[in-house]
C-alpha cells in the first residue's frame, strides 16, 4: 500500500543538486486502473496502480511493479496514449520525529514549470500529522490535475 501526500513547490531547497536524483520518463497505458511504464536511469518497470477509497487526505494506492526489459519498455511506449512525462527527480530527506523523504520533481517538455513534492508514508496517523516544510507550497493530494495520468493527456498550464 502507498500512502502519499502531493504538494506544489513554493521554493527550491537549497544545493539542489547535493542530493540524490534521476531522470525519469514514464507513460500510461491505461487509467483506470493505472497502467505505466516508466525508465528511472537504465532501469524499466511496469506498474499497476490501483486508488483505494479511506477517510485520510492521503492518497492511498494499492501498487504492484514489475521489471521490464528496455525492449519490452520501447515496445510498450509505442502503446501508450498521450504524452510521455518527463521529469527529474530529487530525493531529499525531511527533517522531525520520523525518517521521511521529500520526492521532489521537476517537470521537462510539455511540463516545463511544474514542480511537485510527494512524501510517502508508512501509515494513515503519520500522513495525517505530517507537517510539510516552509519550501513546500498548497497541498494538491486531492487534484487530479496533478496527477502524473493526467499530466500524460494534457500539457502544464501553469493558470490552473
């Protein structure tokens, strides 16, 4: 199970490129549920990402990966609908009572502009207390269009 929280990026963290990162490309073969492909580096995944309904502002998905081939993946992105989303992706570690990681992305192409911050956490209580850091901006959990599947069909809008 995932439990994630989404924020837009009010400002960028200090010696950005001091921590972890990778370029990411991804592309959705189906919404409902969520099928992706998606290339971190050299390295090839499918995934099945299915929401589950709770009381949290969380997000909740139930989330299965399965490696690919990059042939396999070359083979499935000519499948897939819409616009390939690109992004680099920082991993920047939070600080405060429990071990937590920011996933900050900034978006490339057609989503140029676009930064958003995912935290994932271990449980429901703990996404619920969490209190986002003074370089995170307005929590976009709950906004579709924010979310990468729909991202894939539109291109930024920085007006949204």
């Amino acid at each position: 199970m995932e439990i994630e929280r989404k924020y837009l990026v009010k400002s960028l963290p200090e010696s950005l490129d001091s921590y972890p990162h990778i370029g990411i490309e991804q592309g959705y073969l189906c919404t409902s549920p969520t099928l992706r492909i998606r290339r971190m580096g050299d390295v090839y995944w499918l995934t099945v990402k299915e929401k589950v309904c709770t009381g949290s502002s969380a997000i909740h998905n139930r989330e299965e990966e399965f490696h690919l081939t990059a042939e396999k993946y070359i083979l499935l992105k000519e499948k897939c609908d819409g616009l390939m989303v690109q992004k680099t992706r920082y991993r920047i570690p939070l600080d405060g009572p429990m071990p937590l990681t920011a996933e900050l992305d900034l978006f490339h192409g057609a989503h140029e502009g676009l930064r958003l911050v995912e935290v994932e956490f271990p449980n429901t209580a703990v996404a619920d207390t969490f209190v986002p850091p003074c370089w995170f901006g307005e929590e976009v959990s709950a906004i579709p269009n924010y979310r990468n599947s729909w991202l894939a069909h539109h291109p930024y809008n920085p007006g949204l």
